[in-house]
C-alpha cells in the first residue's frame, strides 16, 4: 500500500538504528508517504 490510503505512522520502507555491517542487496521498498526517505540508517 502506497499512498494517502496509507495510515500516518507508515513512513519509510526500511529503517535501521544501531546496526553494524549491514549489507543490503536487490531492496525494491519504497516510503508509504511522499517526502519520506524510502531508507532511514541512524546510529
């Protein structure tokens, strides 16, 4: 689900906090909501 149908507290498609060697490969999400990151790394 994408969109405005999507509820508010839908944001990006992957976030990650305080994560070492973190390896990612072929990720197809997208955020739920337009101006939202599709990636959020933090720490």
């Amino acid at each position: 689900m994408r969109g405005d149908a999507s509820p508010d507290y839908f944001g990006s498609a992957l976030k990650t906090r305080n994560v070492a060697d973190f390896e990612l490969e072929h990720f197809k999400g997208k955020a739920a909501h337009a101006g939202k990151r599709d990636i959020v790394t933090e720490g």
